[in-house]
C-alpha cells in the first residue's frame, strides 16, 4: 500500500547551493515560500525528480518501482515506461540523472543499465553500464551514476567494498568515478572520505554475499559531493563545512570553513531515531551467482 504523503515541490530551479570557490566572501542563502505548485498523489520514497522544461516534473519511486511524468498544471501523472527486463522497461529505477536537450535517465539496479527518457517524457534506448573489449563498466550497487555535468557524462559513487584473502573487506574511502561515454573513457576524478561502520557485509563464500548500506552508525557526520554543469566536483567537509573543488583538469582549490555550532546528540534524539527505526523499512540488495534481487525489510 503507498503511503499518502502529500508531496509539495516549487518548481524547481537549475541551482547549484554550494559556497563559491576560494575567494568568495559572501554566501547567498535562498528562503523557499509557498510552493508554486502541489501534487497530492501519494508516493512511497520519491527517490529522484527531475523538472522538464515544459514544467512537468519526471519522479521515480524505487519502493513502488515506477516512473512517472507529474503535470502539475493538470494535476495528473503518466506512468513512463513499466516494470520489466525488455524494451522500455526497468526492474528497480534507484536514481534519475539529467542529460543534454532536456533528456533523462534512470538507473536500473537490478537490470545494471540505465533507461533514456526523452524530452516528451517517453521511454527511449538503453544506456549499457559496460563497456565492450574487456572494458570494466560503471558500478552498479547503491545508487548506480548520480550526476552528469552539461556534456552528458556520468558521474558515480564507486564501491568501498572489495574482495580480500579472507572475505570482503570495507575501505574508509570511495573513489567518485567520471564516464565519457561517448569516448568509452572512464577516470577517477576524486576520493570521499566515508564513516565506520558505513557498509555490513555478510556472505562472500558459495558465490553469494548481501550488502546492507547504512544504519550502523546513524549519527555519524559524512562528507558529501555534487558535481557542477562545468564538470568540477565539490567535495563538501562534514568536519567543518569547508568544500573541496576538483576542476576537470585535477586543480584543487578550497574554500574557508564556515562557522557553526555542534550539537550535542542526546538520549532523546537516539531514543527519537530507535522509535522512526520500528517503523522504516530499508532495501536489501543480494546477488546470488550473479542473479540481482532486493527485498524490503526491517531497518
């Protein structure tokens, strides 16, 4: 059953909210008001939105496994494409990312490739995640490719979990992974620091092995990144809010720290966070020979 949860989006603007590079001394906060439009359809977990230029809005829901165009002027949603492994059809859409002339694309986990929308909101090809002659594809656990930049290249989170002589090991690092995919080139083009405790893992023996991402350490402070229309890559500090920038030819520049108060977590936001536990419910995604396949569970 869907939950009814009234989503409320203002139409969304092309906004990158991060601080300036070094040198910048001044930071431009922006208040949001009333929404400039409503849909009250329910949604599961909206997982990624996407607003066209025509003002409809492309949103996935990775627990209902949908797609759809929202209308806000006819209050209405069209479901795009339909839950499959054929042509125009995704097993589990994780992520939506933007791609020139106003064309999307959506990552399919379990099918490890990614379904073009086109401009008119209607399914197009496929996205292969891998490469021919050998070449190694993107990753496809988590959330699979997260951002492209304004020439279509993909961005990605890469995975901290790697196979060592006595089982799977968790690195405190992950590598944020660049693909050209119309020069078949693909770089690393920074690191991400990563909490304890931020990956479980069980298995690895007889071919099967599940990986459960997050809820260990719930209030832990983790880094972030995002990736600006120019290519450049911010990595943002949780220890104190300064931002990394990685240009697309390496340089590094980094912005001040901005100033803030910590809050100490009390027993009353940890008792707060055991009882939204009882309640969540999270996605476990196992591969079992090779064969994908994800569960809803418990938190």
């Amino acid at each position: 059953m869907r939950t009814p949860i009234h989503w409320s989006v203002p139409i969304l603007t092309a906004a990158f909210l991060l601080a300036a590079p070094a040198g910048a001394q001044s930071v431009q906060t922006t208040t949001l008001s009333k929404p400039d439009a409503e849909f009250s359809e329910p949604f599961t977990n909206v997982a990624g939105i996407r607003e066209l230029k025509d003002g409809r809005v492309i949103a996935i829901d990775n627990r209902d496994k949908i797609v759809e165009v929202v209308d806000f002027k006819a209050d209405a949603a069209t479901k795009i494409g339909r839950e499959g492994s054929g042509p125009g059809e995704y097993a589990l859409p994780m992520s939506l990312v933007a791609l020139p002339g106003d064309s999307s694309a959506v990552f399919d986990m379990l099918n490890r490739r990614m379904l073009a929308i086109l401009p008119n909101a209607k399914v197009g090809d496929f996205i292969e995640l891998s490469s021919g002659g050998g070449g190694r594809g993107m990753v496809v656990m988590g959330g699979g490719p997260q951002a492209t930049d304004r020439t279509g290249r993909f961005y990605t989170q890469g995975n901290n979990i790697a196979m060592g002589p006595n089982g799977p090991v968790v690195a405190d690092s992950v590598a944020i992974e660049r693909w050209d995919r119309h020069a078949d080139k693909r770089d690393t083009v920074a690191w991400l620091h990563l909490p304890k405790n931020s990956a479980q893992v069980s298995g690895g023996s007889g071919g099967r092995m599940s990986i459960r991402m997050g809820g260990a350490n719930p209030f832990a402070p983790t880094d972030k990144w995002a990736v600006a229309p120019d290519g450049r890559i911010a990595l943002v500090s949780a220890e104190d809010f300064h931002i990394d920038w990685v240009s697309p030819d390496g340089r590094h520049t980094s912005t001040a720290p901005i100033r803030f108060d910590r809050l100490k977590v009390t027993e009353a936001h940890k008792q707060e966070w055991r009882d939204r536990m009882k309640q969540a419910t999270g996605l476990m995604v196992t591969n079992n020979n090779g064969k994908m396949s994800a569960t809803q569970m418990p938190m």
